[in-house]
C-alpha cells in the first residue's frame, strides 16, 4: 500500500515569490505548496500507476489517499475502517511523507489539548476578590515548561530522533476582555509529542495533579465555579517497527539502504500500523525542512530516487519474464 495524504496546509500570512498554488521549476527545484509535504510521493506513485499495469501485476498495490491529516489524522481514520473490514489487509504500507528517502521505523505520537481556566470577574482596583483566569493560565503554562526543560535533562532519551526525548509545547493563548476587569476565561492549547514506548496521558496526569493540588484550591477560595477544564483536541499514535521487520527489510532494499531512521514529526504511518495491524515504514522524497515554509520546494533530484524506488517495486511485484 502506497498512503499520502492529499491536503495542504495554509499559505496566509507567508511570503511567496510565485503563486503557491502554481508549480514553478527553477534551478532544479520545484516550488509550490505541498511539493514537499507531500504531493510528490503522490504524484509519481500516480503516474506509476499504468507502468504497473503495463508491466503486469503479480501483487496488487494499494492506493491510499487521505484528506484532512493536516488537522489531525481524520480523513485516514475512515480508510482504515475500511482496510479493517477488508477479507485480505495489505501486507505493508509504504507512507510517503518526506524523509529524504531514508527508511524510518519510528516517530512520535502525539495528543494536543484545549484548556479552559475558569476565573471570577471583578473590577481590577479589587482584584484580590477575582480569580484571575490569565494568571493561573500563565502558572500552568509556566510548569508545562518546567516539565519539558525536566524531561529534556532527564529524559527518557532515544538517540535516533532528531530531538531525542518527549516534548511539551504551548501554542495559543487567549483570554480577557479589558485591562480594568479581572479575566473571566482563558483558552489555551498545548501539546505532547511522545516517544513512541511511551504515553501522552502520564504527561497529562502530572499536569492535572498540579491543578488539582496547587491552582485550583487557591481559586476555589474565592469561587467554587472557579478551575480548570480539559479536553483532548486531536490525538496521533506514535509508530515505533521493529528494525527487522520484513517489512523494513523490504523497504530498506527498495530504497537502496542498509540503516534506517526516526522523527519527530507524526504522520499516519502510527494509525496503519496500530490501528489497522499494517506493518508500515515511513519513506519518501523532500525534506521536512522545506514542509510549511513559504516557498517550499522539493530537488529534483529527490523525485528522481523516489522514482528509481517505485522501478525497484516494480521488480518486485510486476511480472518480469
């Protein structure tokens, strides 16, 4: 099976020098947006499609494109119902995301979360009878990064990743509605991107303890209805292959390559192989550099092993007598 995922993130607010939308060669790049992430992959899986048939399929291949994984994996999660319900599941999945066409076995789960602080409104000049939704806010945010300065001099640690241990991050942020009120709400999403062995919810637990032991007895001291509220906005399993696999042996050959490689960036590869039982390898052309940047491009020299790949599949799943 040959997964990608058909969906761009925005360009609004970024700086382009060509129309993203229009691919544009220049000095041996393309540029546009998705040419790295990862309409490429898509593209000459695509246009292999009749050289497979020409040559004469001896093992089917499986075309799986999905929408929406940019927002957090969603369009796949109905393919997979899919491939669950199927007589004969594929017997691995090649996901195409860009790797530099380096075989990788392994990258991170990931579990994003919305919180709500709930405060208690009062005029500013008596603000020791509010509960100050900003303020507790910030006091979370501030010990979700106590945690991951913990955690990056702590560990767990795998070396193979490019950041080699488990992260949290605070991305948005808002709440209050004038200087001289004491803020009512406040909204604020964070994230974990964990190693794969481990579990997005031991990260939250101790984040949830701290609000139940230290932050919200200090506001319930001046209102009951004050506190926290979270809920999980999207979650990705990590994917984590066993270097030996056959499956990894298969690709690694195709690919012309004896190591292998994890990242830190999630994709869909964690739900085939968890949630569908597909053994699954992430490898494709481009660098993640390049993904969400203004003017991404992709080198053609990436294209052209990506192409020297799918030759390789040919060989092996097409009639060559």
């Amino acid at each position: 099976m040959l997964s990608g995922h058909t969906d761009v993130v925005p360009v609004d607010g970024q700086d382009w020098n060509s129309n993203p939308f229009t691919l544009v060669e220049k000095n041996g790049r393309l540029y546009g947006r998705g040419t790295c992430d990862m309409k490429s992959f898509v593209a000459v899986a695509l246009a292999y499609a009749p050289k497979f048939l020409e040559r004469g399929l001896e093992t089917p291949i499986h075309l799986a494109f999905s929408y929406d994984e940019e927002i957090g994996c969603i369009g796949v999660r109905r393919l997979i119902d899919v491939i669950n319900g199927m007589a004969i599941k594929p017997k691995l999945c090649i996901v195409g995301e860009p790797t530099d066409m380096r075989v990788v076995v392994a990258h991170k789960g990931k579990t994003s979360y919305h919180c709500t602080v709930h405060g208690f409104e009062a005029h500013s000049s008596l603000a020791p009878h509010g509960v100050n939704a900003i303020e507790f806010a910030a006091e979370l945010i501030a010990y979700i990064k106590i945690m991951a300065r913990r955690i990056a001099k702590e560990g767990p640690f795998d070396p193979l990743f490019d950041v080699p241990h488990t992260t949290l991050h605070t991305g948005i942020v808002n709440g209050g509605t004038a200087l001289n009120i004491v803020p009512k709400e406040c909204y604020l999403e964070f994230e974990v991107r964990y190693l794969p062995d481990q579990r997005a919810e031991t990260y939250l637990d101790e984040i949830e303890a701290f609000i139940r032991d230290t932050l919200e007895p200090e506001m319930k001291l001046i209102s009951n209805a004050a506190g926290f509220e979270i809920t999980v906005k999207s979650t990705m399993p990590g994917l984590n292959m066993d270097p030996g696999d056959d499956a990894v042996n298969f690709v690694k050959a195709l690919a012309g390559q004896n190591d292998h490689a994890k990242v830190a960036f999630g994709t869909e590869a964690g739900l085939f192989q968890q949630s569908a039982g597909v053994p699954t390898v992430v490898c494709g052309p481009g660098s993640i550099n390049q993904a969400h940047k203004p003017n991404e491009f992709i080198e053609m020299s990436q294209i052209v092993k990506c192409e020297a790949f799918m030759d390789r599949l040919m060989e092996q799943v097409c009639d060559i007598s």
